[in-house]
C-alpha cells in the first residue's frame, strides 16, 4: 500500500486490478484513456488487447468479455467470462455469476427450468469469487442466502457472507450490517 499526496499522479497498466480506500478527505479522478495509435483512438479499438489475447491471458479475456457485455454480445461475453473464471480471474467468476443472474431474471427469455439453472450458475461463480477474498461477490451471494436465490434461504449465512464484504468496506454490505 502507498500512500498518495497532494498533486501525485499514479499510472498503471490496463491489466493492473486496483482500489483506492479513502480514510479522510476527499477522492477526485481523472481518467484518461490512451491509445497506442491515432487509428485504435479514431476507431475505438485496442490492439493491445488483441495482441495479449493470443496469449491467453485472462485478464485480457475478461477485459474483452466486458466490452461484449457493454455491447450486449451476451453470449460472447458468457463464453469469454467462463474462460477467464475457470483460469482464476476472481472478477469474472464476480462478472459470469451476475451476468447468470440476470438471465434468471429475465423471465421473457428463461423458461422456470432455465432461470433455475441460471440461478444455480450465478450462486456457483459468485461463491468461487467470494471464497477467493472479491467484497462484492460476498455481498451478491449474501443476498443470494437472504433472498433464496439460486440457494435455501439462510440468514445466518447471508450475515456470514455480508459481515466479510462489510469488513473490505464494501459500502453496500456495511450500509446492510448497520454500519455506514
């Protein structure tokens, strides 16, 4: 942990995973997208990503899984989710259970036996997330306990589940525990 001072600037690679925990005082960003060409920044592409993409990287997987996500190419970022998840990536076991979620959710799409199995799939991958230590993920299977979703209703282990993500800070869990 480093601490950040007045007029400090911090610059890091696209595939770092950060977080910034304020004590006191107040956050401000700025955030600038670069490009490593003026063609990726007139089309809006990042080559960077298609280069390390062949590597196999699953940062780089769940990066593309997003940009397919935002550009509702669900089953794509399903796909890209998965490979990420299975190799470890703790955000896209957090991103394929929510994105599983809301299939469930969508009763227009899912028959009863589908949304079940969506639900039964986002209870899985929010637990491997959660298990490796991701806040949010703790949160999103706590509710998951609280509300019956894709799990029995157990209070006791929603508490467990959300005094965790409350503990990281997470500013939902610690609103839901009584504690902001």
């Amino acid at each position: 942990i480093s601490e950040i001072g007045v007029g400090d600037l911090l610059v890091h690679s696209y595939d770092l995973q950060h977080g910034v925990h304020l004590s006191n005082g107040s956050r401000y960003s700025l955030i600038m997208w670069l490009r490593s060409s003026i063609e990726s920044a007139r089309q809006g592409t990042t080559p960077w990503l298609e280069a390390d993409a062949w590597q196999s990287d699953p940062h780089v997987f769940h990066m593309r899984a997003c940009q397919a996500y935002e550009a509702d190419e669900f089953r794509l970022a399903a796909s890209l989710f998965k490979r990420s998840a299975k190799a470890g990536h703790h955000w896209s076991q957090q991103s394929l259970g929510t994105l599983y979620g809301e299939m469930a959710d969508r009763r227009s799409t899912a028959s009863e036996t589908e949304a079940r199995v969506y639900r039964a799939q986002a209870v899985k991958w929010w637990r491997v997330a959660a298990e490796s230590g991701l806040a949010e993920a703790q949160r999103n299977l706590a509710v998951s306990y609280l509300e019956g979703f894709g799990v029995e209703y157990d209070p006791v282990e929603a508490v467990t589940w959300m005094r965790q993500s409350a503990e990281q800070l997470d500013l939902l869990a610690t609103h839901a525990m009584g504690e902001a």
